[in-house]
C-alpha cells in the first residue's frame, strides 16, 4: 500500500477511533523511523490493527467510502472494462457499474493520475473507493493471474520451512551457508521440481522470459508474456537460496558467489522441443534476482511476411534489404524484435550464392548456411575486432548484433562503403533518431549520408484474441488523443478482447510488428550532410512518404489487430498528430 495522507492526521484519526493506544503510536512512529518502512505497514505489521481498521480508518481520513471486498459479490464480467496492465499498474479493481459511473476500489483514491487514465480508456466517470491490498490483489490474480499453476503452488506449500531451515539455519542465513550445504539443498527433490515446474509452465505459457526477484519476506515469480509481466506466484523467502542455487548448477555458474552478476545457459527439450535459456543473475538488497530469457529454437519466425508488415512497407523494406551494399539499421527498445527481423532479413538473403557472416552477443539462433560468430570480451573477440576479421574473410553480407560503440560504428560504416550489405541494430525511439546517433558516435556526416541506405523502427503490439474478440465504440476523448478525428468520430468501432481461457483472461494472444521505414532519399541525404536536426530530418520523411508508427499502430487498432490500450501502451503519443 502506499502511503495515504498525513501520518500525524493518520495518527490522530487512529487514537480517535481508539483501534491504537498512545503508547503502540509511539513505538510504531520509532520502528518506521528505525526501519525506513511506512507508519501503516508497521502499525499492521506488530500487529497492533489489522489491515482492514487501518483502510477503514484512512478512508475516514480522506472522506472516501471504504468498501470490504471479501464481502462483496463482484461482477467478474467488470474486470473487461479495465485493460490488465493499468489494473495491476495502479491496484485497481471495478466493483461495480451504474450508468454512466464506474466504482473503482483503489489502495490510493487520491491518484488522480490513475483516475484519469481509466477515465480516458473507459469512457466512465470514475468512483475511487478504498479497499485492503490484499483484497485487491486476490481479485487481480484471481482475474489476471496465469492459470495452470495449481501443481507448483502445491510444492511450494509442501516444502517445509523447516527442511530448509535445517539446511540453511534459523535466519535463513543465505551468506554464511557453505557450499556444501547449498548442495545439499539445491539436490533435494522438492527444490528440483519446483525449479523444473517454474520452467516448464513458463514454456506452456508461451512466456519469453522469467523473473524470480527477492523482496523482504518472499520471491515473486514472474512472466513476461506477449511484452507484459504477470506476476504468477509468491514462494516463501526461505526457498530463495536453494532455488537460485539450482538454476546456477543448470547453467554452470558458479554458486558460491553472490556478490557480482553471473551469465549462464541452460539447454533443455519439453514436449519435443529445445530450449536455450539465457540466464542472468545480479544481487540486489533482498538476494540474488534472476532473470532467464527463454528461446525456442524450433518456433523461431524466419519471415518477413509474418513480423505484421503491411503489404506497402513489407515491399518497401524488402526492395532495401535486397540493395547489394550499404547499411540497414533496426531501432527500438529492448525486446521490440530487432533479433527477429533481421534473422529474418538474413534468411531472405540466404540462397547459397553468398557470403554471409553474422557477430552476435549471443546467438540467440543458429541458422543453417550463415557463418555465425559469439563475441568474447574476456578473449578479446568484440563487435569491433570480428568486423575487422570478417572483412578479412570475403563476406558480402555481414550482421553486427549491435552497434555499441564509436569504434563498431566506424567499422560497419566503412564496411558498407566498400562493397558490402552490412545490417544491425540501434537503440533509438524512432527510424530518424538512428542518424543523430550514428553521428553522436563519431561517424562524420558525410559517411553516414553515404552508407546508411534505411531504417526500421519497430515495437511489438499485442494482437486482440480471436477466440474474446468484440467490437465497442470508443470514449471520443481517447480518439482524438491518439490524433483520429480525421477518420471522423461518429464512425468508428474498435475491438478488445473479453478474455477467455484460451488468452488466459487477457484478451490478448501473440503479437504483430509496428513499423515506421526510413528510407534514405536524396532529400534526406543532403539534411544529414548540412547536419540537420532529427526534427527535420523526420518532417522531410513524412513529405516524401513516411508511414510513422502511431500512424502504423493506428491503422492496426482500426482493422482491428490490436486495441486502443494496447496502442497507447506501446506507442508514444505526441499531442495535435492526426
């Protein structure tokens, strides 16, 4: 719960009711100093009021209407007005609907900034009443939560604190255990199951990655699923280190360190199938978290036509890609599908007649006819130094995983003016973005205006469920937010998923590509040798053609690929764009 109101008024409204004493106030005051944690998580943590009094008593405080929702017969039908990742961003639940208002229990009802955003994305007036965390959050896992996980809560429960604790010591004492004593935890049966259990749902869950993370008193389990994390379970604290210690042992790390970042893979097949996980480990205040990217080498998508191209930039980007040289870059954020697309772009060029080299940190897939090469830092094999080498060995077509450096960048740069097709990625908001950075790297304008020959932005939307699709009309407000009233307001209907069990209640399933080209005209070319700025170079784009990506999104969410949230959720908004 966050902190609500002033805790000297809290304190006040507290004595005033007689649910604490005096005395209890002052000593809750003393251990929230002491302990950094808030008055009221510590006031319910010694135990001097439940949860419930001290909700109640801060909606007294507030003059909000306190709602007890164990008590309550919710429409489960309501939880479909909300999409699932604003819910669980601001812990909100709709409890009910009348008319034209929406009651939304809320751990902080004076969140004006939640209040407008459903209010935007719903249509509503909205109703803030507060409820207990703990209510708030059994109806978000209840309504949101992966199902499936009936069998690993059950293990955990098993699992007794004290089989650990013989292990391990009363204080759960993860930094003096010996190493011989985390062996014989992490080889005890309950311990491999539940780590093999975690895997194995996340694999059925068509998850991308998992995320074990180590608070005060338990480990949250997630799963990214579709771009978005869904938080699956809780274990108890006193499993962290025998389950961390196991995923180690599976990715030959080494688990009698704790206080730096270990890297690590584990191979695996389930249900026929390899896996390569990519494991990552770092140590926070509470433990170490661990994070493992999950790669499905047998379901990779090797298409240009199945990354949700639209067929005029799908025939756009591929009349770039088969250019004989120059250089193509792919931008977006972290897990947008930059890998995806240029694998993709490479097995389009794969036909046996050339050359082909890749330098990747990792190889995430091995393709067949490709000459891929792993980085190694600590040998001295880098971006930079296996460019210089592969031009040494007759390529025509080289891919650079990533562009990190001036020095990769120079390379690649002067790779692609002497002859070749050279492709990677970069870390930027938007196709025109790649320019400024290529130049804040080092690369001198000129070169950059003669070897960059086109940019792909992309992200990854989720795609509406076909089995819960349904058509609504949108609150005319969130329209014309997203710069739509030139297809005129009165006019259009969108989709959204109900949420079923083929989509897991979130009413989405799988994910399409938005895409924005930059290709690079002679317009464009002479912008970036006189050094223009992004702004310009953007605006020339859209003169001469360019399809942006709220344009992309918008169209997408119109034919209904996508939602107006999810649009919303992935794309950035600029004000007065239609």
């Amino acid at each position: 719960m966050s902190l609500i109101g002033n805790l000297e008024e809290l304190g006040k409204t507290l004595l005033a009711a007689q649910l604490i004493t005096p005395l209890q106030l002052g000593r809750a005051c003393e251990h929230s100093k002491r302990s950094g944690l808030s008055l009221h998580r510590v006031l319910v943590e010694l135990g001097y009021l439940t949860e419930k009094d001290l909700v109640e008593a801060i909606g007294r405080q507030l003059g909000v209407r306190f709602v007890d929702l164990e008590a309550m017969a919710i429409d489960p039908e309501l939880s479909r007005l909300i999409p699932e990742h604003l819910a669980k961003r601001y812990h909100v639940f709709p409890v009910a609907q009348h008319d034209n208002r929406l009651t939304l229990a809320m751990l902080d009802p004076l969140n004006v900034i939640a209040v407008d955003d459903i209010r935007l994305i719903t249509g509503f007036d909205i109703e803030p009443v507060i409820a207990t965390e703990a209510g708030i959050e059994k109806l978000l896992k209840g309504q949101f939560g992966t199902t499936g996980l009936a069998t690993l809560e059950d293990e955990v429960t098993g699992l007794e604190k004290t089989d650990i604790k013989t292990i391990f010591g009363e204080d759960e004492g993860e930094e003096e255990a010996s190493l011989g004593d985390i062996m014989k935890g992490v080889e005890d049966a309950p311990i491999v199951r539940i780590v093999n259990l975690i895997i194995s749902q996340a694999i059925n869950d068509k998850a991308s990655d998992i995320h074990l993370e180590p608070e005060v008193k338990a480990v949250k389990v997630r799963y990214r699923v579709d771009g978005v994390l869904h938080e699956v379970m809780t274990p108890p604290k006193h499993i962290q280190a025998p389950m961390t210690s196991r995923i180690k042992i599976m990715a030959a790390m080494d688990i009698a360190e704790r206080r730096i970042p270990q890297d690590g893979k584990i191979h695996l097949t389930h249900d026929g199938r390899e896996f390569d996980l990519r494991v990552s480990t770092i140590p926070t205040v509470h433990g170490e978290k661990t994070v493992m990217r999950i790669l499905d080498k047998s379901n990779v998508q090797l298409g240009l036509n199945k990354l949700g191209f639209y067929q005029e930039n799908l025939n756009l980007w591929e009349s770039i890609v088969e250019k004989p040289y120059g250089m193509l870059l792919v931008t977006g954020p972290t897990g947008s599908g930059k890998s995806t697309t240029l694998y993709s772009c490479l097995n389009k060029l794969n036909k046996g007649d050339r050359n082909l080299t890749t330098v990747e940190d990792p190889v995430e897939y091995q393709i067949p006819g490709i000459n891929q090469v792993q980085t190694n830092n600590k040998a001295g094999l880098s971006f930079a130094s296996a460019l210089k080498s592969f031009l040494r060995q007759d390529p025509d077509i080289l891919m650079v995983g990533e562009i990190r450096d001036g020095e990769t960048a120079k390379i690649a740069v002067e790779a692609a003016l002497t002859g070749h097709l050279v492709l990677s990625t970069l870390h930027t908001n938007d196709a025109c973005g790649a320019i400024s950075r290529l130049v804040e790297m080092g690369v001198e304008p000129f070169l950059v205006s003669s070897a960059l020959i086109g940019v792909l932005a992309q992200r990854l939307a989720r795609q509406i469920c076909p089995n819960c699709k349904e058509s609504y009309r949108p609150p005319v407000e969130a329209i014309r937010k997203l710069g739509m009233s030139v297809y005129g307001d009165n006019d259009i209907n969108f989709s959204r998923g109900r949420g079923c069990d083929h989509c897991k209640g979130t009413g989405y399933r799988g994910r399409s590509g938005i895409h924005e080209i930059l290709q690079i005209s002679e317009r464009v070319r002479g912008l970036v040798l006189n050094r223009a700025s992004t702004g310009e170079i953007r605006q020339a784009a859209i003169e001469d053609g360019m399809r942006t990506m709220q344009q992309d999104a918008v169209q997408k969410v119109i034919d209904g690929v996508t939602s107006l949230e999810e649009c919303m959720r992935v794309i950035y908004v600029e004000g007065g764009e239609s």
